[in-house]
C-alpha cells in the first residue's frame, strides 16, 4: 500500500510533480503515463486523502456531475441541462454541499474521468446523466460501492441506486395517438442510438401505439442519428425519399427537430403544413422556431431538486433520523401544442 504521493513516485520512479499532475488529470501528461499512474494508484490502493474518512461522511462536502457531449459532437444539450442543474445546485446548497461539473470527451464515454473521481476522492457522490440500456460506469459505480444517483434509468445495477427519469415510453405513445387521431397513418420516428435508454424508451412507445392502432411499423420511416441538429439533417431526407412518404414525424429532442425542420424546408416541405411535426422533448427553443413545435416538456428544474433530495436520502450523512432510502421515479412530460402539427 502507498501511504503517500513520494511512495507511489517511488513504485514508478518518476517524479512526485508528473504523479501529481497525472491524477489531477492535467493536460501536459501523456495518456500513457497517466494510464501507469492510475494503474499503480489502484493497485497500491493509493488515495490523496488519507485522513481515512469515508465518501459517505461527506469528505469533500462537493457532488459531481458528469456532462457528456452529444456524440458526434461537442455540444451539451444546454437548454436541457441548465435548469436542471440550477435544481440540483439550489437543493444541494440547501445542506452545504457544492456541485462540480466534470465535462466528458466524445468518444469514451466519461469512464476515465469517473475513475479519476471516484479513485481521487474529488466528491461525495457523482449524478450520472445519457443513461444506457447497459451501462458500464453503473457497473462500476456499483463495484466500488460509491455512493451515485442516474437521471434516466438503466437495466445495470439493479435497484441499488436512486433514478429519476422521465415516461419516454407514454410520451412515444402519446405523440402516435395525437397523430393519429388527426388522421396520420404515415408517422415517421427518428431517434438516437437504441443504446441510449430514452432512445429505446420511446421507440417502445411508438412501436406500442402503432399496433394499437393497426398500423404496420414500417423500418423505413425510422431513422437513427445523432444527438444534435446535424444528425436530424442528415437523416430527414432519407425518410422523405421513401416510396410512400410519411406524413407526419417524431422526433425524441429538440435538437434533431430543429435539424430535421431545416432539412424539410430545403425540400420544400413545410413542418406543420405538408407535414405534421412532434418533438418528445420540448425546450425553449422549440417555441422560437416557425411554426413553433409542439413537444412534451419536462420540469426540468423541479426534477434537478428532486434528484438532489433522492441522491441526499441515500447518504448517511444527510438522510435523517429515518434512515437511508432508495428511491425511484418516472416522472410525465406535459404535451405542449403548439402549430407544428
């Protein structure tokens, strides 16, 4: 075991500083060292803080939560994640504790910035969000025993941990049956990847309500692409340019409507007049666009607090004299009309 910085520079014979700077993940450390660095401090079973203090008593007094880019690109998801996260600080703030945001790199999925979290003591505790079916930085989380709240749920982990999640799969359902009822038959979906839990969320959902209402599921009205305005662009006109087009389409978020309209308006097919338009996941934006988009919006800031009370309810520190709870929820999405369809 390494009871300190010069032990594990000493195991590694480099210096103390590029030790250092390899654990607090600074630039000017090549991967590989890095990569030796975290590999020896896990086996030495090495930990900047020594004070023996568990995550659970509230060490660093700090909750992190990890931002991922859309794949694909190096968006955020901004007008989502803002308010969200103006939720969970305000609760947080309530019992002391700061929230840190550690931004994530496309392509590897945050899990070697999670490590570097977890295995340095930065927080007590981590919220994961862009949750997947399954879910490796769960698995993880869940190996280590430390203390982790999800927005969104994942089959990984079990019921171990706290989830807050929207009703994607109702609000999959929902948009059908609206369109539907106004007469659509031809209801195109375009979605992100099935690996992403909301993603498969909804394509239930869709799916669900087609057969209800006795109408095939056609592969070629449904289109996979990335999470941002580009991947709506680029697959709108494929969907289009199919022998019986639709004449109405879903889209899981904002950013691949606004995409998918634009791509419309250059084939001259008008959203919300030659075709009728839902987005799942309504944000402001959508209320700008013409025709402004109908959506289903979460409460976005209320679900930031409410993940904030279920993550602290877990905590022995800050549970309360009732004890530690784990707790699960599904929250709707309220449909809001708009002109797009």
């Amino acid at each position: 075991m390494a009871s300190s910085i010069h032990d594990l520079a000493r195991h590694l014979n480099i210096s103390i500083g590029t030790v250092s700077r390899a654990l607090n993940g600074r630039a000017d450390v090549n991967a590989e060292t890095r990569q030796r660095v975290l590999d020896a401090a896990r086996t030495l079973n090495y930990s900047p803080n020594q004070s023996g203090r568990s995550l659970r008593q509230g060490a660093t007094r700090s909750i992190a939560f990890m931002l991922q880019p859309h794949p694909g690109d190096q968006q955020y998801g901004e007008p989502f994640f803002i308010p969200f996260l103006t939720g969970l600080q305000a609760r947080l703030a309530e019992s002391g504790l700061d929230l840190i945001v550690v931004m994530g790199a496309p392509g590897d999925y945050q899990q070697e910035r999670l490590r570097r979290v977890v295995e340095t003591r930065r927080a007590d505790a981590v919220v994961l969000a862009w949750t997947r079916r399954d879910d490796e930085r769960i698995d993880y989380l869940t190996e280590r025993g430390f203390p982790f709240a999800t927005l969104g749920r994942s089959r990984s982990g079990g019921k171990s941990y706290p989830s807050l999640d929207l009703d994607f799969e109702k609000a999959g359902s929902d948009a059908v049956d609206r369109l539907v009822s106004r007469g659509h038959r031809r209801i195109a979906a375009i979605r992100p990847s099935l690996d992403l839990n909301f993603g498969h969320l909804f394509m239930t959902g869709y799916r669900k309500a087609l057969r209800r209402h006795g109408i095939e599921v056609d592969p070629g009205l449904i289109a996979e692409g990335f999470i941002n305005e580009a991947g709506g662009y680029q697959v709108m006109p494929r969907v289009m340019l199919s022998k019986d087009r639709p004449t109405a389409v879903i889209f899981n978020n904002d950013a691949m409507a606004l995409g998918g309209c634009k791509a419309l308006a250059e084939m001259g097919i008008r959203p919300g007049h030659d075709i009728a338009v839902i987005v799942i996941v309504d944000t402001p934006l959508c209320r700008y666009f013409s025709p402004a988009l109908t959506g289903f919006r979460p409460a976005l800031e209320p679900m930031g607090q409410r993940l904030a009370e279920m993550l602290l309810a877990s905590l022995p520190a800050y549970a309360g004299p009732e004890g530690t709870r784990i707790m699960r929820e599904v929250w709707p999405l309220e449909l809001v009309a708009r002109e797009s369809d």
